[in-house]
C-alpha cells in the first residue's frame, strides 16, 4: 500500500469516526427523529453532502453507533460472567460492570435503549440478537445459582430481565456531572442484585 492510499484511508477514518461521534452528540440532545443529517454534519464541521460519502442514511449512523453500544455492552457483561465461579458473586459483578457501562457511556446507552424502533426491521433484528446473548448471560448465572441453592429465584426470565433493567433504566436519569459516580452506582446495583436474588 502507498503512503498517499494509507493516508486517504487514515482521513476517511477520522472522518467517520468525527460524524458518529457528532451523531452521538445530535441523537442524544435532540433525539434520532428531531435530528437532521445537516445536524449532524455541522456538529462535525462538514458539509451536508459529506456525511453521504460515508453513510448512506442518517439511520446508518443510528445503526452503528447502536451496533458498537451493543457489542461492547456484550463484551463487559461476558467478562463479568467469567469473573467468579460463586454463582452469587458472579451476578453481583454482571450487574455492577453493566451497570457501570451504562453510566460511564449514559449517552450512547440513552440512545441504543430508546432510538430502537427507529432502526429498520433488518438492523432491529441484529441489535436484538445481541439483547438476547446478554439475557442468556444472566439467566445462566441466575439458573447456576439456583441449582447451588444460593439463591432463590421462581421466575429466572423475569428476574433476568429486571436485573439488566437496574442498569438499562439509569440512562434516563443518570449525568455525568450530578453527584453519584459510575463506581458508586456500580456498588448499590450490584448490592441490590443480590437482595433481589435472595443472596444478600
């Protein structure tokens, strides 16, 4: 590869990265459907015209900042879930690490949580892919501590759901800038797992 080729590929780059960062920035302020591609373009200092050079549509955008939230939301839960072999314990950890996912990352979860029904069907059924693979993560450690009867759980979907739910829902009221941390939210909700799971 030429210089001039590894250069033009490091700018398109860049570039892409300066208008999702920008997307991050409109969607979260003023919502996917009160955001227009000109948004978007002046907040990254371009024109109109060059956010299409590297999205065809401003739902793309949507797309992969949701696509990148998502993955990386799967890789902390994943990594918790390997952090402890006490079932008990390793809940605790999933739910304090997304829990501080969401706060350390408050805009992006805002928008990947709520902007979900303006992907398009095919985009939707990806990103629940991916919603689905962090339910069967905390179901198998719920149905795990159940089975060393550590916990006491009667419906383990349910509960699944309203431990993730803990994490998810801080988005709407969370700021960076108000006076609970990211640590600090980690350790209540995990505290809260486990009372909710009878393991406190």
């Amino acid at each position: 590869m030429t210089t001039d080729a590894a250069n033009g590929r490091d700018r398109s780059a860049t570039t892409r990265e300066r208008l999702l960062a920008a997307a991050v920035e409109a969607f979260a302020t003023s919502g996917f459907a009160g955001t227009t591609t000109r948004d978007i373009a002046s907040r990254a200092g371009m024109s109109p015209a060059a956010v299409y050079v590297h999205h065809a549509t401003k739902e793309e955008l949507l797309f992969e900042i949701s696509r990148r939230g998502h993955r990386s939301a799967v890789e902390i839960i994943e990594k918790a879930s390997q952090s402890a072999s006490d079932p008990a314990e390793r809940t605790r950890t999933m739910v304090a690490e997304f829990s501080r996912w969401h706060a350390v990352n408050s805009r992006v979860g805002r928008i990947v949580q709520y902007e979900f029904d303006a992907l398009t069907p095919e985009h939707r059924a990806e990103i629940a892919e991916y919603r689905r693979a962090i339910e069967a993560l905390m179901r198998e450690a719920l149905e795990a501590g159940v089975e060393a009867e550590v916990m006491t759980v009667a419906d383990l979907k349910g509960t699944a759901l309203a431990l993730l739910s803990l994490s998810i829902d801080l988005v709407r009221w969370y700021h960076p800038d108000g006076p609970t941390t990211p640590d600090e939210i980690a350790t209540l909700h995990g505290e809260l797992a486990l009372r909710m799971v009878g393991a406190a």
